[in-house]
C-alpha cells in the first residue's frame, strides 16, 4: 500500500497563494488525487491527475489550482492561488484509479489549510 504525506498547509489571507506537497512511497504508476473537508460538510475531491499528466478539477477552483506530479521525486503538488475562505478545510493527499473518473485508494493524514483575515 502507497504511504503519502502531506505538507505545505497553514493560514493565508483571502487573494494569497499555497502550495502542498504529497510524497509518495512506492509506485508513481497510480493515478493520484486531493480531496479536502471542510467543518460540517462532505468530503469533496478537489483535483486528480493520472501518471501521464490528465488532469482534472472541482468547478469550484477550476482557474485557480493547478494539480501537478513530479514522477521522478513521487511527489504530487496542489498550486492554490486567489485563495477564498470557502477554500478553508483539511486537504488529504490520495493515489487510487483513474477510468472514467477518480476512485481513491490509499489516504494521507491531512493538513489544514486555513483562509482568513
């Protein structure tokens, strides 16, 4: 099973920029994903990308997150920019399969992203 780990969260103001990081152990041939949850709402797949760079988002960040992989380093990265307070919510690192749309198999711990004045 791929172990991930997240990093590159903490407290922005609304219009700042983020950028999370998730290494990987094992196999780069996943397809892999970021999901996040915010207090009292669902867990929500914010972006994935397969292991020849398909990638796809949530409409509610579309032009403003960029997903990207480095196979070479097993590390996956979320670019967060013009940042909202709704964008608030612990993000969790993901690799699973990609066919059709993303199916996560194996979980990060989380790291909290907070967007606020």
């Amino acid at each position: 099973q791929v172990q991930l780990v997240e990093s590159g969260g903490g407290l922005v103001q609304p219009g700042g920029s983020l950028r999370l990081s998730c290494a990987a152990s094992g196999s780069t041939t996943y397809a892999m994903g970021w999901y996040r949850q915010a207090p009292g709402k669902q867990r929500e797949l914010v972006a994935a990308i397969t292991s020849s760079g398909f990638t796809a988002y949530a409409a509610s960040v579309k032009g403003r997150f960029t997903i990207s992989r480095d196979n070479t380093k097993n590390t996956m990265y979320l670019q967060m920019n013009n940042l909202k307070p709704e964008d608030t919510a612990v993000y969790y690192c993901t690799s699973g399969r990609y066919l059709g749309s993303y199916s996560p198999g194996s979980w990060g711990q989380g790291t909290q992203v907070t967007v606020s004045s």
